[in-house]
C-alpha cells in the first residue's frame, strides 16, 4: 500500500484499518469458536471423571480436601456458582451451599448463649448432630470452606485463632488484642477474673475491666458473682471445653 | 518309598493325591528328581511326578503309589533356573530353600534350612515352571484358608474353655480382611488421583484461555464505546462460559454478567419483597441467602451468586437495593425505606422523658423500628456520623443523646491519664444525664 498524499491517501488508509479490523474481528471469531470446543472437550472430561469419582468425592472428605486444594492451584473455584459445569456435574455445589445454610442456623441458634463467638468443634459436633439422616461425613475442612463462601455475604462471618483453637465469628464485632489474649487465658478453664488477667499480662485494672466489660456487653461472656471467694467470674462460653457444651445440649433437649 | 523327612502324601485310589481344602493344582511335571544337595543322608526321590499346587508342592512316586510333600509356606527362597555353558547339557534344574527342623524333618518355621533340587528330567520348560511356583508362593493361599479354619474353630470354641491361641488368628484374620478392604480403596482412590490430576491439567489450559478471554472482554469494553450486536452477543457468551469454568467475572459497569445471574438477580427481586416487609424494610444479606436457600430446596444458590444478583439491580429498575454499612454488614433494603426516616423515629424515640434520663439501647430502638438488633446498631451508628451526638455507657450499651450545650460539656473531666478514668466517666455521665 503505497502512501499518498490527499483524499485519495486518507481513504486508502481507511481502508485499510477497516480491512485490519475485519480481520481482526475474524480473529477472535476464531478464538471464540477455539474456546467453544476446548470447553466442550473439558466438559466431556469432567462428565467422564463425574461419572467415575463422583461418589468418591461425595463420601470422601480427604479427596474432597485434595480436590479443592489442587482447583486452587489451578485457579478454578468448583463452588463460585451453581452454575458452574463443577456444581453441575459433581454435584458438590448444592452440598457446601446446604452446609453453609445449617452453619448459619447453628449460629443464629447459639448466639444467645456464646453471643455470637463460637467453637470450631462445638460447630461441627453440632452440624454431625444434626445431619445424623444424611450419610456424607462433613470434617472439619468443609465446614471451614462453606464458611469462607459466606464470608462475602458480610455480616462478619469469619473463623478467627485464639490461642489453639478456632473460633467461628458470626457477628460483625471486632475483637481486638486484648480481647483475644483475654480469651486465650479463658481457654484453660472457660473463665477469668480480674486478678488473673491483670496477673499475667500486667496490666493496669483499668484496662482489664475495660476489654472485660466490652466483651460482657457484646454477650460474649457472662458474669458469675456466686462464688464463695466473692470474686467475680467472668465466663466464656465459646471457648469452654465441648464436654460443658455437650452437656447444655443434653439439658436442652431432655426437657 | 517315600522318605520321612517329607511329610507324606495321601493318595486316592486311582493314585491321584488328595488335595486339602481350597488346594487347586497349578503345574504337573513328570519324571523330575528331588535331591537333598546339603544332608546326603536324606535320600534323593528320583522320577516321580511333581505336581505344584497352591499350598504344597508334591511329589508322587507313581510306581510305589506313595508321594511326599514340600508345604509352600516351608519355602524360604527359590533360585532361577539359570542357564549356563556348564549346564547346558543337563537337566534344568530348580533349587529351592527350605526350612528344616533339628532333626532334618521339612517343615515349617524349621530352626534349620535345607537346599533341595527339583531335577526336570522330562522335556519340561523349567521356566514355565519357575514362573508358575513363583506366583503360588506369592499368592500365598495356604495362609488365607489356615485363617479360615482358625476363625472357625475360634468362633466354635468360644464359649467352651478358652485356648488362648484361637481368638488371635480369627482376630487377625479379620484385621487381614480389613487391610485387604483398604488396599483395595486405596487402588481406587489412587486411580481418582489419577484422573484428578488429568483432570486438573485440561482445566489449567481451561483457565489460560478464559484469562485471555477475559482480558479481551475488558481491552474490548474501553477500547469500542459504541456496542454493537456482536459484540455483545459474545462478551454474553464469554461470560457465561467463564462461569461454567469457575471464574467469577465481576460485573462490570458495561457487563450485565451471566445470563444465569440476571435471571436470578430478577428472580430474587420478586422473591425478597414479603420478606422485606415483614422485617420492617431491611434484611442482613446472610438471611436472605438462607431463606432464599431453604425455599428452593435444591439447586441451591451459592453466596457468590447472591452477590452478583444484588449487585446487578442497579442496571434493572427493582424497588430494592444492596447496602453496605461500614462495619462491613450488608442489607437488602427496600428503596422507599431511607435513612432519614429511620433517623426521624430513632430522634423522637430518644426525646421521650424516660430515654432522655436512661438513654436508649439497640434494643430499644429495635423495638420501636421493628428491625433487628444488629441493624438497629447499624443505624445508631450511622446516625451518629450524620451529627446526633453518641455517648456510651458500660450499663446501658449505646446511649443516644441529643446535642448537648457547651457549658454542660465542659463540666466532665476528660483526663485520660488517670487510671480511673473510665470509671470516674460514668459518674460524671449520670451526672450530666440528670442536669439536662
């Protein structure tokens, strides 16, 4: 294409970007109708790996771990969408979904006794509780992942470490660090006084008071004042030991 | 005749010997030696018939109509029938190792070894037969049907006088089978890791290409701001494919998402509208996500896909919308329902006498606003950032006050040096409480 001056010269380059845009146009065309039959293949592929392992994946909670670990690595995520040809044709979708609906239950459930602050455990004990019709076994990696999905949601659900164990968050109260450490030093026995936060960490009474009452009026913890020694006991029922929870249920349900 | 450092055979009638339970015969070889190489006491049985079954190895002298076996599980090693110049000439031959006891009886769990040699004089292939003796002592089956007879007798003598020994075979017969169980998933689930990491690797192609796609969509998007037909048609296409695979495309300003999320984003518009009301105008998002959930009952919605829903009502004309608070909690809101209103009733709940000497809780203003609690934080919160002045109290949670006069302020100390600050605080809030 020999560059000309004048009209006769624009026109031609006109001409010539049209020219270069249909091209282009039919480039992508091409490329489309590539992703079209990759996508094919690929869904065939996962139909014929369904159709074998789809009850592996269902009863089998380490493959299900290593299933999910190797689809981040790839960078897929089988439970962004229902739609997904995952959900579809593994049917895992419905499974994480229906799982973060009862930890939602479970939550709102116990949030007038632990305030919204509860144990990993206790979660999946509960959850075990509950689903005894259903025969899928749920370890404690899948509620960790239904609870990340809903994370997006808002609403503050989040799994939080204190210490050495895992806290469900269900409210969207911030914990700071001295409320963490206070819950930390509860793990032991499933409660704290005063003198004993105020021991280990030295800190000043103001301070300890201050996070303690925080905490009360999150409904996090609750007040004992029955003790025979008179001091004040501030109990935790989220990280009280699962024995203690157990027992609360079999009361409940007993009567 | 038959020697006795072998234990004898049994043979039928017409010759042939009788098998034990479960003993299948593998291989028959006629005219073949049996020579003890090491003891030169023990007499060598010269062209008999070898039969190799599954649990022993028998040798049967035809004319004499007597035989002697090498139970399998006395056979300690096998040695390759090799070929060499020397010999070439000679008969194959096999040698085995087995165990002996002191006094030169084979059998097994023998204290001793003894190396004997099976000579094939008949025109035999000794490979094959090498081949076959090494696969019986692998399969090892005299052990399984040994547990069998233990589990029975075990299970028959358990009421009677305990013979400690038999529960334990019958036991670790049991835990074999388990084992066996295990392997045998093991073998499945290695093959699923097989077709999984197959899998994985068509899928990593799959995310490559969807990338590129997607980096098109966006370069395409700002390059052209005139859409034509085509070009929508395929953006459409290309989202729901990038969907299919697993990427969530955020919808963008142009986009309108997946097909699948514009159905729904309508479809959840219609389906939120009683819940709404019921709960005075606003819903936290994770109810919604539950409710909307337990009412479909399956092909359930994951939270991503609720997200994309809500987040695409701003291009349809619905009578609600997404709220994000600051602390994070986002709510469904009807669009009639506006914060100001909420203030309104929160300002004329706190100027009744009674909330102007307690103050109000969240709780307080649930009630009156007929929301839940969490949300009823929310808007306190909020109200506070608009200029309704908030002081908190340990007792009674959030306090709500209306904007105090100066000289009232400066009649509380704010020294926060002082350790007993907070508490001094209170006091000074009652204080104020009661001179307004």
């Amino acid at each position: 294409m020999r560059r000309r001056p004048g009209i006769s010269g624009l026109q031609s380059a006109a001409a010539a970007r049209d020219q270069y845009r249909l091209v282009g146009e039919n480039v992508a065309k091409i490329r489309t109708d590539l992703m079209k039959e990759q996508l094919a293949t690929f869904r065939s592929q996962l139909e014929e790996f369904a159709r074998k392992h789809k009850n592996d994946i269902r009863k089998n909670p380490t493959f299900r771990t290593q299933f999910h670990e190797m689809c981040a690595k790839v960078g897929v995520d089988p439970l962004a969408s229902n739609k997904g040809f995952w959900a579809e044709l593994l049917g895992i979708g419905d499974f994480y979904y229906e799982l973060g609906v009862q930890i939602v239950e479970i939550c709102l459930a116990t949030r007038s006794h632990n305030g919204g602050l509860i144990n990993l455990q206790e979660l999946c004990s509960l959850l075990c509780q509950r689903r005894k019709t259903a025969r899928e076994a749920v370890s404690e990696d899948d509620c960790l992942r239904a609870i990340s999905k809903l994370k997006v949601l808002g609403s503050g659900f989040e799994v939080i470490t204190v210490g050495k164990k895992k806290l469900v968050r269900s409210v969207p109260t911030e914990l700071n660090k001295d409320h963490n450490e206070i819950l930390e030093v509860a793990q032991a026995q499933g409660y704290v006084t005063v003198e004993e936060i105020e021991k280990t960490h030295s800190w000043p009474s103001g301070r300890a008071i201050d996070a303690l009452e925080t905490l009360l009026e999150e409904g996090l913890a609750m007040i004992d004042d029955g003790h025979r020694d008179g001091k004040r006991r501030y109990w935790f029922p989220c990280v009280a030991p699962i024995s203690a929870a157990l027992g609360a249920e079999g009361l409940r349900s007993s009567s | 005749m038959a020697a006795n450092w072998l234990p004898p055979v049994l043979l039928t009638a017409s010759g042939r010997p009788v098998f034990l339970p479960g003993e299948i015969e593998r291989c028959l070889l006629s005219a073949v030696d049996l020579e003890a190489e090491e003891n030169p006491a023990l007499p060598t049985l010269r062209s008999g018939l070898l039969v190799l079954t599954s649990h022993r190895i028998l040798w049967i002298d035809e004319s004499s109509s007597s035989g002697c076996a090498i139970p399998l599980a006395a056979v300690v090693h096998v040695f390759h029938p090799k070929k060499s110049l020397r010999n070439m000439f000679a008969s194959p031959r096999v040698r085995i190792q087995v165990s002996t006891s002191p006094d030169g009886r084979v059998g097994e769990k023998g204290t001793r070894s003894e190396m004997v040699t099976i000579v094939m004089r008949g025109k035999t292939d000794p490979d094959v037969f090498y081949g076959r003796l090494l696969e019986v002592l692998r399969s090892r089956t005299w052990e399984a049907s040994e547990e069998s007879e233990g589990r029975e007798r075990g299970s028959g003598s358990g009421e009677g006088s305990a013979r400690v020994r038999m529960p334990v075979v019958g036991v670790s017969g049991i835990l074999r089978k388990e084992q066996e169980m295990w392997e045998s998933t093991d073998k499945s689930l290695q093959e699923a890791f097989h077709d999984l990491n197959a899998l994985m690797s068509k899928a990593k192609e799959m995310v490559q290409l969807a990338e590129n796609m997607r980096q098109k969509l966006l370069l395409g998007s700002n390059a052209q701001a005139s859409a034509n037909d085509d070009e929508l048609g395929s953006k459409q296409e290309i989202q729901d494919w990038l969907l299919s695979v697993g990427i969530v495309s955020l919808v963008t300003k142009e986009s309108a998402g997946a097909l699948y999320h514009q159905q729904l984003s309508r479809q959840l518009a219609d389906f939120v509208k009683l819940p709404l009301e019921k709960a005075g105008g606003m819903i936290a998002l994770i109810d919604v996500y539950c409710l909307f959930n337990r009412a479909r009952g399956t092909e359930l919605i994951s939270p991503e896909d609720l997200l994309q829903a809500c987040a695409l009502w701003e291009k349809f004309d619905v009578p609600v919308m997404l709220r994000k608070f600051d602390s994070g909690v986002m709510v469904i809101q009807n669009k009639a329902h506006s914060d100001d209103e909420v203030f309104a009733r929160i300002t004329s709940l706190a100027q009744k006498p009674d909330a102007l000497l307690m103050g109000i809780s969240p709780s307080d203003a649930a009630l009156t606003l007929g929301i839940a609690p969490a949300l009823a934080k929310e808007h306190m919160l909020t109200a506070e950032s608009k200029g309704l002045r908030l002081l908190d109290s340990w007792v009674l949670g959030f306090l709500l006050r209306l904007p105090l006069d100066r000289h009232n302020i400066l009649s509380i100390n704010f020294s926060s040096d002082d350790e007993s600050f907070l508490i001094t605080r209170r006091q000074q809030l009652v204080k104020v409480m009661l001179l307004t």
